[in-house]
C-alpha cells in the first residue's frame, strides 16, 4: 500500500512529454476545487464518508494531473503522479505516503465495494487539507 511505483518504468511505459498548457492547468484546478468544496460541506457519517474520501483523492489526483502538466508531462497511470510526486519532492514523504493510502482505499471502493472505514477519516482529514494546500502551493 505504501510502495512508490518506480519512475523509471512510469517515464518507459506511461508518461509523456507534452506541451505546457496553463488554461487546461487552471480549467482541472478550478474542478478540483469544486470538488473539494463538495467534500468540505458533507455531513460525514458511516454512508457518506467513503465518497468524502473519495473526493478528497480525486481532488488530489486532479491537482497531481495538473502540477505533471505545469512541468510538461501526461501519464496514463495513476500511480505514476505519486512517483512524480515522491521523486520531485523527497523531503514530503508523510504526504506521498497518505496519497497511496488514499488512492488503495479508492481502488478497494472503486472495484470491490468496501467501505472506507470512518476512522481512517476521521484521522486523516487534516493530513487531506494539508495535501491540498501543499500541492496548491506548488502549482502556485
């Protein structure tokens, strides 16, 4: 769960170059923040707090997809933005580390219906707002 894919085989398998595009950069970031709005404002409860967590990492994955595009990459593996994340950035590997717990407990929803537990919530909620605003940050 908390594995780094190696960035040598995303940069051979699943990353490109692409041209730098500031308006698509600043269209995913506007979405995410809805997003992140959505998830702010949900009454947090055993039904709903699998889909908060949800949100949370899509608003991560998005604003990963766009800090790759500030720099002129695309991958097609979600795994790889954490790589790009961790190689880019070793000094942050609480946040890198939560990104994966974040993205195996969307894949455990996503493809096999298991609930996110309340707890992990409930202790990691300040850990996704810090996320967010780290990766704000470096988007600028």
């Amino acid at each position: 769960m908390n594995k780094v894919m190696n960035w040598n085989k995303c940069e051979k398998e699943f990353v490109r170059k692409v041209v730098v595009d500031l308006e698509r950069i600043k269209s995913i970031k506007k979405t995410a923040l809805l997003r992140l709005c959505r998830a702010r404002d949900a009454k947090v409860n055993s039904k709903s707090v699998s889909l908060i967590v949800e949100d949370y990492y899509e608003v991560v994955k998005e604003l990963l997809i766009a800090y790759l595009l500030k720099n002129g990459l695309r991958s097609r593996n979600h795994q790889c933005l954490i790589s790009y994340f961790a190689k880019e950035n070793p000094n942050m590997e609480k946040e890198y580390v939560l990104i994966g717990q974040m993205s195996f407990f969307r894949n455990r929803l996503g493809y096999y219906g298991e609930m996110i537990p309340v707890q992990f919530y409930d202790d990691k909620k300040e850990e996704f707002e810090h996320l967010v605003s780290v990766l704000l940050e470096l988007l600028g």
